[in-house]
C-alpha cells in the first residue's frame, strides 16, 4: 500500500524529504504546504505546492504530515494543531520540553483518532535508541552523547528568530579530550560544559544592536546558556561562501561493566557522520512516517515516540524478508 506524504514547511528538512521520498517505492510525495506565497516557491519537478491555510482541505487524502518547522516557535503549536487533522511526524529536539510536548500532542490526537510521532530524528531519535538498547545491555554503565563536529538546524533557527538577526548558523564542536575519556571505559563524570562548545556565525541587520543579539544568544536556555559559546558576526557573503554546508553527526557511547565482580569493562558505540543533516534527518522522519501509518490503520493512536515502534514497522520489507536477509 503506498503511503501519501504531506510536508508541511519547505525549507531545508523539507526540500530533504521531497529529495528522499523518491528513494522509497511505496511512498509518494501528495505536496508541500508553505507559509510563504506559494507562487514564489520553486519546488522540485511535479511536486504540488499548496499555501499552508489549504492544508484542512486535504486532510482525507494524505496519510501522514511530516512537520519540519523549528522546534523553538514553531512544532509547539503546529503538533497539536495538525494532529487533530492528520497522522504527523515532527522532529522537535528541545530535549528539556519533550514530556511537555508529547502530552499537548497525545491529547489532540487522541481526540481526533489520530497517530503522532514526535521527536523523530537522529537526536532525539536514533541516538535515543542507541542510549535505550546500551543501558539495557550494560545496566552497570554510565552514557555520554558527543554532538558535532556540525551545524544544528535547530539552534542555527533558534539564533535567526532572534529581532536583528538575518541568518545564521551554529556549529557543535565535541571536546577532544572529553570524547576520548568517555571511549575510555573509564565512567568519567562530565558536565554538559566539559563535552561541547558551541560557535555561532550570524549576519546581523544594518543597525542592529549586536552586544544585544549576543547577549540573547550566550544566555539563551535550552540551547546556549549551558556551554562555552563563541559569536562571530560575519557578512552574508561569508555566511555563504563558508557555511553554507549543513555537515553534522556525533557518537553515542555507553560504558560498563560485565563479570562477577564488574571486572571486565565494556564500551559500546554508535556513530553518525553526515555531509547533509537535513537530508539524513529527512531519511530518518521517511522511515518512521511508514511506520506511523501502518500503527494508524491497525488502531494505535495518541502521541508516541521511536521508543514505541519496532524496527520492523520501519521496513518496507515483509517479516519473513526481514527474517531471511537481516536477522
């Protein structure tokens, strides 16, 4: 059965998904929803464009929405709202507000019958399962997750919602000697500003107050205040001479012990290095939305996370495939 995407916003994760749909035979791309004047988006070959206020209309003839706004504005009201119309999938990755938003998000879709994924992606998302399956293993074990070296779409679009701000882009940078204390084995304590630094390159608006848009972003919470952070104001011509690649990926490590007496330690990791962040998200979201519509025509509703649905559901594969060639 092919499964009908919708994706709501045409931005970066956006024109993934339209990108990777293709890759996927049992899907097919229905259109992409805009809030900008839809005349003026150039949306790949063949692919319908609709203004966002439209989406209600098709509410009966798309399976699954992929929602690929910014988790800083945007996801919080757009979940709930689109639940309550369509099976979605988003990728909110504000890890403090995850519980919050799973619960404004389960209520709505509970109420109209419908299947929500959230916090889909590779972080929240694939490094979660890579944290869930380690500490099952090694229940005597500590985690560590690196992000970077790479820019973070979600942070890069929480600086540009700052007042004076053009663009931006925000790069993760692990620290070298923290990663490699974690592979050590050894169970190393590391505060959230031992493991990572963060660099900012933004193009500020003629006039605008930059120790101001500084200050916003260095004490920002959730997102910057934790960490050592560096800003740099640059020129748009900078900006897109020298970031304009969306490079990201990270390692998950968990770290244990086996044996009667813990005696053997025990490290086990996983890695993503990704020339296109969007893209491989947008792999990421296509793999899951198969799975959501699957769960929705079997009568699973309300709000759920990756935590939920096994691997299987994420296959265009049938299980006996699965069995014979994967397990």
């Amino acid at each position: 059965m092919t499964v009908k995407i919708g994706v709501l916003g045409y931005g970066n994760l956006g024109r993934g998904i339209e990108s990777e749909i293709r890759k996927n035979p049992d899907m097919e791309l229905y259109g992409v929803f805009t809030r900008r004047d839809k005349a003026s988006v150039k949306a790949a070959e063949g692919t319908r464009v609709f203004n966002i206020e439209e989406a209600a209309d098709h509410k009966d003839d798309i399976d699954v929405m992929i929602l690929c706004g910014g988790s800083a504005t945007d996801l919080p009201k757009q979940t709930p709202e689109y639940a309550s119309m369509f099976n979605v999938v988003d990728s909110f990755d504000t890890h403090a507000n995850i519980s919050e938003h799973f619960d404004s998000v389960c209520a709505s879709a509970l109420k109209a019958g419908k299947t929500a994924l959230i916090s889909c992606g590779w972080d929240p998302g694939m490094f979660s399962l890579a944290r869930l399956y380690g500490s099952c293993i090694l229940p005597s074990g500590k985690d560590y997750t690196f992000w970077g070296k790479g820019i973070s779409q979600g942070h890069s679009d929480a600086i540009r919602r700052i007042e004076g701000v053009l663009d931006a882009r925000q790069y993760t940078i692990p620290v070298k000697e923290a990663l490699e204390a974690a592979k050590s084995g050894e169970k190393p304590e590391l505060t959230t500003r031992q493991k990572h630094t963060r660099e900012c390159f933004v193009v500020a608006k003629d006039g605008a107050d930059l120790e101001a848009i500084e200050s916003q972003i260095v004490n920002m919470p959730n997102y910057f205040a934790d960490y050592d952070t560096t800003v740099h104001f640059v020129t748009m011509e900078e900006l897109k001479r020298d970031h304009s690649g969306m490079p990201h990926g990270g390692t998950v490590i968990r770290s244990g012990e086996t044996g009667p007496e813990n005696e053997y330690k025990d490290v086990i990791e996983y890695k993503l290095k990704l020339d296109s962040n969007p893209y491989f998200t947008s792999s990421v979201l296509l793999a899951f939305a198969r799975a959501v519509a699957r769960l929705n025509r079997e009568g699973k509703t309300g709000a759920l996370t990756v935590f939920d649905i096994a691997p299987a559901y994420l296959s265009p594969l049938s299980g006996e495939e699965l069995r014979k060639h994967m397990l």
